[in-house]
C-alpha cells in the first residue's frame, strides 16, 4: 500500500474538549476518523472534570489515531483546547466540540485551501445549523474574514467545530485565553487576536453540521455568559472603534443580565448599547426585559425560529 506523501499530505491533529457526553462524542468521532483526507489523523479528546475514557482507542483506524486525556489546565473549554494544542504534533490543529458533525470532505477542503493560501493563519467553513425541527444552511458568505469583520459579528462559519490552524498561528495569536471568564466564548477570542495579527479565511461550502437541540453548558448561566462577555470587552479596546460591534457586546451582556433577572443593570447597559448603536438587537431584547419584565428568552425563541437568531 503507498503511503501518503508528509509534503503533500501532513498530519493534521483534532482537539475535542468533552464533558459528559459520551454517545454525541461517539458519534463526532465517527464522522472525524471518516474523513476522506489522503493524510493522517491524530484526534485527541481532552475530559474536563472527568476521567478519560481509554476505551475511546480503540475507535482508531489506520491513520486516524483516537487518544484520550484529562484536561490539566484551567476548567472549561479554553484549558481543555490548551491541553490538547500542548500535545498535538501536526502541522495544522483542527477544533470540534463534543456534539458536532464534519462532512467527509471537510478536511481535505480547507487543507486544499490552506496550501494554496500559505498566508492564511487559520480557515473556518460553511455549517449546517440541526435545530431539531428543521436544518438551517449558512455557507460562507466570503472567502477571508477581516478583523473589522468579526468585531462587528461573531461569523457563524467561523465556528469552534469548524476551524483549522496552522500550528504557527499559536505562536502569533497565543493560545486560548484560560482567565477568560467560565470558559465562555474562547475561540472568538482567539480569533479576534488572530485576525490582528493575521489572514483568517472559509471555505465556503457546508462542511459541518451544528447541533443546537442539544443542551449546552452555558444553557441558564446567563450571569457566566455577562462575566466573560464583560472580560473581552475590556480586553478588547478596538470594540470602542466600531459601534455596531461595541453596542452588540454591550447589548448581549444587558440581554444576558436581564435572563438572570438583574433589569436594573440591564437597562443601564441596553441604554448604553443603544446610544451606540440604535439598532442593536439585544440590547432591545434587554431593554423590554429590563422595562417590561417580559423573558428575552421568548422572544430570541422566536428569531430563532427563522433560523438567524439575534446574533
């Protein structure tokens, strides 16, 4: 059998944090080690507050190498994606989450985009968002995504379980932030340090499928969710150079203060957001909240279900 050439085809690694979600990760895994890229896997599943689960190896293919660890960083999302990162050796370091689904061509794509573009630090790709009742398709709306992009909108394609690194950009970006608050929102972070200092591109086709009928973790902590978006605000000073994005942070921490019933610090930042920025959608989802007592929940339920949401 001809082995696949290092130089055209190199190791890429995959780095999945898990918690308490042994069947959905079994099934991630399925559709990572079917991927049909002509070079080797390693895929690395990383336990937060948990122990590892061995038999997880036993998953291995040829050419897709399935190990299992425990986080030793911080708790959460950011310490277990630095753990895995500490141990890979590929050239390129892909993140999924623990629920998620590739596409088979998935990496074969964004490898194919990543050597035609050596300036790239890092590609995302189009997702398939599964909401339970029905599927909502968001392909990649451009081929590079700029700093003042992102700090004006999260970029869905630029999801956690659809990224690939080049092990370089750590060096540039840094690693994942484990002070960042409960964990919440480390890859758009790391993304926001990378497109400062680099090109971040997608591959614009569906190549993932998102599970949102599942519960995660964040669910009901909306007191997490003000915390870190608080932090990043702080950390990130260019948000006050762009008011769309500024008012948006401001206005998901009034949305999330109003869930966790505090309306009069709601209302003091949805004020806030909206003097920035008149139409930034959480902060008026804080602001009824805050004024009327009605749950934002409800009403993001609804955006929801056209399949945008608010973000």
């Amino acid at each position: 059998m001809t082995q696949p050439d290092p130089t055209e085809h190199p190791l890429v690694s995959v780095v999945i944090p898990t918690r308490g979600r042994p069947e959905l990760l079994r099934e991630t895994l399925a559709t990572i080690i079917a991927q049909d890229y002509a070079g080797p896997m390693e895929i690395l599943v990383v336990h937060d507050r948990e122990d590892a689960d061995p038999s997880l190896s036993e998953l291995s293919q040829p050419g897709r190498e399935v190990r299992s660890m425990t986080n030793t960083g911080t708790p959460g999302l950011a310490g277990g994606r630095n753990t895995g990162l500490r141990k890979t050796s590929g050239v390129v370091v892909a993140s999924c989450d623990d629920d998620d689904l590739w596409h088979p061509e998935k990496i074969r794509k964004q490898m194919d985009r990543l050597t035609a573009d050596p300036t790239l630090l890092a590609v995302g790709a189009g997702i398939r968002l599964l909401m339970g009742d029905r599927d909502v398709d968001w392909p990649g709306q451009s081929a590079v995504v700029s700093h003042e992009r992102l700090l004006g909108n999260r970029v869905k394609e630029l999801h956690s379980s659809t990224l690939a690194i080049r092990r370089t950009a750590f060096a540039k970006a840094g690693e994942y932030d484990e002070d960042l608050p409960h964990g919440y929102g480390e890859d758009y972070d790391w993304l926001l340090r990378a497109s400062r200092v680099g090109k971040v591109g997608v591959v614009n086709e569906i190549l993932a499928d998102i599970r949102k009928d599942v519960p995660s973790w964040f669910r009901g902590k909306s007191l997490n969710t003000a915390d870190a978006l608080e932090y990043m605000l702080d950390k990130h000073k260019d948000f006050a150079t762009h008011p769309r994005g500024h008012a948006r942070i401001l206005g998901q921490i009034a949305y999330a203060r109003a869930t966790a019933g505090e309306r009069r610090t709601a209302l003091r930042q949805s004020t806030k957001a909206l003097r920035i920025h008149p139409v930034a959608p959480h902060a008026w989802l804080g602001l009824m909240s805050a004024t009327t007592g009605v749950d934002p929940q409800r009403v993001l339920l609804v955006a929801r279900k056209f399949g945008r949401g608010v973000s």
